[in-house]
C-alpha cells in the first residue's frame, strides 16, 4: 500500500501527473487546484497517496498534506461517496470551509462540487458533522455566530505551513473570541505570533 511518494515530476495532465520515483513511473490522481500548487516538471514533487484496489485497477490518489488525504478517506466512508464524488468535493473549496460546512450542517456549500446532490450533501453532514465538529473543537456558540468557518480555515492553513494538527488547534483555541470574530487572516497572524513566528 502506497501512502507517500516522492520523485521527479515527469508529467502534467489536467488530472493526473506522473512522478519518477526509484526508476518507476507513477501515475497519481491530482485535483485541478492541487496541480496547479507543484513546482515545475523536472523538479522533486512530494504527495501524500491514497491507495485505491480494485479487481480492475489500482488507483493512486495524491494530495499535498496528509490532512487532505485523512480527509478524503473520511469522505470514502460515506455511504455513496466513491472516488470521483470525493475527489469533486475536495477541488470544490478549501479544506476548511468545507470541514466548516459539515461541521455546521451547511449543505449548500456541499452541494457546488460537480456530482453532489443534496442528498449525499446531507448524507455527508449527517455520517461526518460530529467528528469534524470534534477535530476542529468548534462549540454551538461559534456555529451560531459563524466563527466556525474561520477557526476551520484557520487551522487547515496552520497544518499546510507545516505544523500538527494538535499544535495549530491549540494555537487558534488560544486566541480570544473576539479576535476570531476578525477574520481568517486576523487568525492566523496572531496563531503564528504564539507558535513562535
């Protein structure tokens, strides 16, 4: 099972690339946003792998952090969530707002990505609001107030810098209320002033 792959990026397509890696050629699945994030053919590319067996076909799967490809996983377990749907959802929107959608039950921002109906829209709240809800520590009152959709943004951008998901998480709960009512970017500066940067 392949879960990590680093190599030369031998070749772009628009939905896929190929990496060279120990003289073999890998054909990884990639969202349109997440290609358009690599450095340039001929240079070393580095993506988390899901792994998908079929009795027709193995399927690589890449994304850029192991917090897309987690997230990913968990839309797979969702009763009528296959590869292509999954894959729609995660190039439809950023990996916070759409953990901020599910966690507080926002089906209409679900339901944009090509091939999702408000049913699996709801399917998906319904199977996955709790543990997203319980990932970002996003209580009632911020759901009510809309603050949930910044704490969620907030910490997928800390983890894409590099941090863990339990160290951007505790940064983010560590700043004020009212400071979190500021905005995104408002944040993430004052994350980073607490992690050290």
């Amino acid at each position: 099972m392949i879960a990590y792959l680093a190599g030369e990026l031998l070749e772009v397509r628009e939905n896929y690339v190929i990496i060279i890696a120990g003289g073999v050629g890998y054909r990884v699945e990639l969202h349109p946003s997440a290609i358009s994030r690599l450095p340039a053919v001929g240079e070393e590319v580095r993506l988390h792998i899901h792994t998908c067996v079929r009795a027709d076909a193995i399927t690589l799967v890449g994304f850029l952090t192991a917090e897309a490809r987690e997230f990913f996983e968990l839309l797979l377990g969702v009763s009528g969530v296959g590869l292509k749907v999954a894959q729609m959802l995660i190039s439809s929107n950023t990996l916070g707002r759409l953990k901020a959608a599910i966690a507080t039950g926002e089906v209409a921002t679900l339901v944009k990505a090509q091939g999702v109906g408000r049913k699996t829209a709801e399917r998906i709240v319904v199977d996955l609001k709790d543990k997203i809800k319980d990932d970002l520590l996003i209580d009632e009152g911020e759901v009510s107030a809309g603050i949930g959709d910044t704490v969620a943004e907030a910490i997928t951008v800390l983890v894409e810098l590099g941090y863990s998901r339990q160290r951007a998480t505790e940064a983010v709960r560590r700043i004020d209320a009212a400071e979190r009512e500021n905005g995104v970017e408002a944040v993430i500066r004052e994350a980073l002033k607490s992690l050290g940067h």
